[in-house]
C-alpha cells in the first residue's frame, strides 16, 4: 500500500539532447516513487522535443525548457534554427533556476550531466544547496570509455564539483556489471556518496494498450530514439533480402528523432520486405518487448532495462562513436551470457546478421544466463527517497518543538 506523504517534492532534471534514454529513466523512477508515496509530488525538467508525447501518471508533470540537439559529431545546436544556441542556453539555464525557486522541492535529482548541459544547471545547485535541498547525481551504471569522460571532466573540473554539490550519486546498475568512474580519479569523499541501486526494472503500464500490440511471434527491432538508428535497420532488412530462409516476423520501431529521409526510405524499403512491418514511434515500448519473442537493438540503457525486466532473448549492435557506452554495455552483458552481439562491422554483412536473427528465438533469455540480474533499482531509490523524507520531517517537527 502506498504510503502518505505530506506534500513533498521531487525535482527532476533531464538535458535530452539525444534520443530519449534521460527522459524515459525519469519518468520511470518518478512513477515508482508515486505510486509508493501518496502526496509526493514530481516534476521534471525536460529538454526533449517530444516530452508531452509520453503520459504521466497522476502528480507527475514535465516543465519543457528550449530543445538543444547533439549532433553526430557531438557538437550542438538550437532547435529552433533561428536562435543561436548562446541564447538558447541562457533562456534554458533562466528556466531551470526559476522552476526550481517557484517549486521548492526537498530532493533534486540531476540526470547523467553533473552541471546539466553547458553549465546550465550549476546556478540552480547553488540555489538549493543554500536551502538545504537533498542534491542527488543520478548516473548510468556505464557513462563513456574511461579516457574520454576524463578529458571531458577534467576540462570542466566537473569532479570537484559533484563533490561540493551533491549529498548523494546514484548508479543506476550494480557494482558487479560496471563502475561508471572506473580509471578516473574519484576523491574518497565523493566515492562514500556513490550507491549503486542496481538496474531500473519495468513494467506494462495498467490498463493502457498500444495501438501496435500484436499476439503473434514477432521478433521487435528498436533503436531507440532512432537519430542514429538507421544503419541497424538497413542491416536487418539487408538480412531479409539477401536470406529467404529467414521468414520470422519483425516489428520495426524506427524512433521518433530517425531524420525524415532516412525514415522514409526505411518504409519503403520495408514495404517490399512481406516479413517486416515498420512503425515509426510507439510510447508504450515496453508493451512491445514484453510481447515480443526476441529484440534487435542497439543496448541503450533504457532498452538494456526492457531486455533485462521482461526476459527476452536479445541481439545487441551498439552504437561504438562519439560515446562508447553502448559498446562496453554490449561487452559486459554478453561476457555474462545475457545477450549476444554483433559489432557494426559483423552486421553489415547480411549472411551473418541473417544467421544472428534466426539463432535469436531459439537464444535462452537472460534469467538462464546464471547472472543475477539486478533489478532492484527503483525499489532501493524509493527506500531511500523515503527515509530521507522521514528524516526530514523529523528535522522539522524537532525545530517546531523548539
């Protein structure tokens, strides 16, 4: 049973330049922790172009800041093309502070940038922590290969700062997968902070039902956000051309941010395939892999979570540039037998992706891998967002008493 709390409050920050891996963990972990706590109340910063696409249960709402994109070679640029992007920022960076003042939350929680996008968010951290607001780090259990997240750090002495700033960092996987600072040099004080609350499982959201909920035996291909999905469908559907052995049914999810002419052309490449249906966005993705028989993808985190939450037997192709996330993810999950893989040269070739997808239905699913999964994130966060609440309103009550 849920239980009360009196009007506290959750603030959520997700820069969502890429895809839409922040915004979904959000959105999971505010869920989990409403439906545990009646009277909590969340409300999440969100620079993603299609946040208002997704529904949001009851006292969880989204604030929509100016859209930045990251571009492949990971530069960025304003959505809207005729702001520049220094304006763009400021006018983030003004709403996020403003948020935060108007809303008074008790607990902060910052997804994966530690000063949010350019800097943005650092202002608001001052704010808080002034206040006594509880300063949360929520990092992926895998950020970037070690060197790269180190030169990116170290260029923004963004270490120091987490350690100055934050009361706590959450990683959202277990120790035993991967450490997300694994080669840098992470102060002893900053490493007492870090808990590490295991993977964020999901669920079918209650009594809603996707318009492409299928009940026959589909193998699910996703990418994602899609951006920079479209070389992993061309693979699947070169398979299927070049193999007419291979008669298994897919699902292609080619995600919302796949650029226009990509999309297009997938469609019509998938129209010739009988095979393949193509789809171009579903918000219920996880009614999706929990009735697939396997899934295609590219191991982003939330994706990884699915695989993991619904059991299903899984091929990876990552993403290996300008992050390597993806990849180590890969490695890992298949070094412990929980997925297989192919790198981006493997699948290219249509033989060997067409031999990997008919292996696939027949793959054992994870929970046969003899690795413990460690589904317990959002348990442990809701544990102990409440102990911190308790403790918080026993603070209160011992200085009224005063």
């Amino acid at each position: 049973m849920a239980r009360r709390l009196e009007d506290a409050r959750i603030l959520m920050y997700s820069h969502d330049t890429f895809g839409l891996g922040h915004l979904r963990r959000c959105r999971a972990i505010a869920h989990a922790l409403v439906e545990d706590y009646r009277g909590l109340n969340i409300l999440i910063i969100s620079g993603a172009t299609i946040a208002g696409a997704f529904d949001y249960r009851a006292r969880v709402d989204f604030v929509k800041i100016p859209s930045v994109i990251k571009l492949r070679n990971g530069e960025y640029t304003s959505l809207a093309s005729h702001i520049d992007l220094h304006e763009t920022l400021k006018m983030r960076e003004s709403s996020i502070r403003h948020t935060a003042e108007t809303f008074q939350p008790d607990i902060f929680i910052v997804d994966k940038e530690p000063m949010g996008l350019k800097g943005e968010v650092e202002d608001t951290l001052a704010y808080l922590k002034a206040r006594g607001t509880v300063l949360v780090l929520g990092l992926r259990e895998i950020m970037d290969a070690p060197h790269l997240l180190d030169a990116e750090w170290k260029r923004n002495g963004i270490m120091h700062k987490i350690d100055q700033y934050y009361d706590s960092v959450w990683v959202y996987g277990p120790p035993d997968f991967y450490d997300p600072l694994i080669g840098l040099d992470v102060p002893a004080s900053l490493r007492r902070k870090m808990d590490f609350v295991g993977f964020l499982q999901r669920s079918v959201s209650k009594g809603k039902t996707s318009i492409n909920a299928r009940k026959d035996n589909y193998l699910l291909v996703t990418t994602g956000g899609g951006g920079d999905g479209s070389d992993l469908v061309h693979d699947v559907m070169n398979a299927y051309e070049a193999d007419p052995t291979l008669t298994q049914k897919a699902l292609v999810v080619l995600g919302p941010y796949m650029p226009a002419a990509e999309r297009a052309k997938l469609v019509q490449k998938g129209e010739a395939i009988p095979y393949i249906e193509v789809i171009e966005f579903d918000n219920h993705m996880e009614e999706l892999i929990d009735g697939a028989t396997g899934v295609v993808a590219m191991g982003g985190y939330n994706t990884y979570c699915e695989i993991l939450s619904f059991d299903k037997p899984a091929l990876i192709v990552p993403r290996v540039k300008p992050r390597q996330e993806q990849l180590l993810r890969a490695k890992r999950a298949s070094e412990l037998g929980l997925v297989d893989m192919l790198l981006p040269e493997q699948s290219v070739d249509p033989t060997i992706m067409a031999e990997a997808l008919k292996r696939l239905p027949s793959r054992l699913p994870p929970s046969k891998s003899g690795s413990n999964m460690h589904l317990e994130g959002l348990d442990h966060i809701s544990q102990t967002v409440g102990r911190w609440i308790d403790g918080r309103a026993s603070h209160l009550a011992l200085v009224g008493a005063e």
